[in-house]
C-alpha cells in the first residue's frame, strides 16, 4: 500500500477519518453473536440488547448493518494510524456531505453525478480501439502503463472507479469514454478523469482542447468535476500530481455544493 502510506493528502486523509466517524455514529449499533447449538453454529445479530436470526428480513437487514460497521472501523484503524504515523497534530473535524454536482446528459436533463450515477456506469466499455495484452491490473487490461499505474493509485487509495465507461453528455450524439471515472463516497460525487500520454504531439493538445469543450458543454468544471493528467514515454508516474488533483476535486466540489 505505497501509495496509500506515502502520497495521501493530509486533507483527504482526515475527510476520510472523519466519514468513517460520522457512518458509524449513524449506524445502528448491530452486532453479530455466533453460538455452537448441537454441534452447529448459529448466527444472530444483537441490536439494543434485542436478539435477531439472520434468516429473518429484519435480522438480515441488521446483519448487513453488523458487517458494514466492521468494514468501517476496520477502515478507521488504518486511517488512525496512518495519521498518528505522518501528522503531528489534533484530526480536523470535518463534515462529510452530498456535493450534488450535477452533469447535463442531454438537452433540460441534468443528472446528479453521485452513487447512483457511478454504479449505472458500465466499466471497461470502450470497444472502439484494441488495447495491447501488455498492461493488466486486476482483471483489466489498460492502454499503457501509465494508465495501470494511475488503476493502482486509485485501487489502494480506497477509490472506487471505472474504466472507459460509456457516458453520455449534452451535445453529442455519440457517448464519450472517460479514461477513468473515480467515486469518493465522503461527498458521494464522482469525478472524470482523463490522461493523455503523448502531452508532447499535437494531435493530443488538439485533442484536450476538444474534451475540455465537452465537458464545459454538459456543466462541468475544471479541477472541481473533471481532471486531465499527461505523461509521455519516458515519463514516470508521479503519484503527487494525481493526489493534487484528488484534493481540487474534493475540496472543490465541497466548496460548490449547495
């Protein structure tokens, strides 16, 4: 977890200590109790001293509850410590809110970009161009190695995201492909990103005048709803740039929310 240990803003690492604080405190405080019962084990879920079975619609629904509050003190241990570790001073309190950027999908349709939105997104959907064998990360394959570094980056930084989703925006008849397009659940909003790998053609300035005209076009913002990062041949990932940027769209979409 390189990246996560060393290059995670010092801002997003507290939003994402204080998310955690604030889903668990919303959270009912459900518990999973295993009991041995004539050789066999059984599950219930303890919630206000009140006992459920798992089977059960409620004790279900309570014992997704149990293992979404493990899942985020889990979460919360690592981002403590994280933090204990490389900062010196008190968390910041911070609140955790719905940014409720909105993209224009088509003409008088606007769509709000949050969970909704990026689980509706299929990943991996750009069968326009062939993509070479050469750079694969967890199950896909991507068009450099630039971009497998860039799936990393995000993958152990905790930020879901798709690859190549197809998109549709106002004033276009056909869909775009978003190189990646990453959720951050602290303000339920998700991001476009788009990196262009030969920053030294001209075929690729012309090329990023054209996507910053599209997505002005559907409402967007720059360094608040959509990100370009470049890289050539022989550059390096640098995971500083791209944490950079994570803080602009975060903080950024904070700032506009309403």
């Amino acid at each position: 977890m390189e990246y996560l240990n060393n290059y995670i803003p010092q801002e997003y690492l507290a939003l994402k200590i204080n998310y955690c604080r604030q889903q668990l405190e919303k959270l009912p405080n459900a518990k999973v109790h295993d009991r041995m019962v004539n050789g066999s084990l059984i599950k219930k879920v303890i919630v206000d001293k009140h006992r459920y079975n798992i089977d059960s619609k409620i004790g279900s629904e309570y014992y997704q509850t149990a293992q979404l509050r493990e899942e985020l003190k889990r979460e919360l241990e690592l981002l403590e410590s994280l933090w204990k570790s490389n900062v010196k001073a008190p968390i910041p309190s911070l609140l955790c809110k719905d940014s409720d950027r909105i993209i224009m999908v088509g003409e008088d349709l606007p769509v709000v970009m949050d969970k909704e939105y990026f689980d509706s997104l299929k990943n991996d959907a750009n069968e326009n161009y062939t993509k070479p064998a050469f750079y694969p990360f967890n199950g896909t394959f991507y068009r450099s190695a630039y971009e497998r570094e860039i799936a990393i980056f995000y993958t152990e930084m905790g930020i879901p995201f798709k690859y190549e989703p197809k998109v549709y925006i106002n004033g276009l008849r056909k869909p775009i492909y978003p190189d990646f397009v990453p959720y951050f659940k602290e303000i339920n909003s998700c991001k476009f990103h788009e990196h262009f790998g030969m920053m030294s053609s001209s075929d690729y300035t012309r090329e990023t005048k054209i996507k910053f005209s599209n997505y002005t076009n559907a409402g967007l913002l720059l360094g608040i709803d959509y990100i370009f990062t470049y890289s050539d041949k022989d550059t390096v990932f640098d995971p500083r740039f791209l944490a950079a940027n994570i803080n602009s769209l975060v903080f950024g979409s904070i700032l506009c929310s309403n």
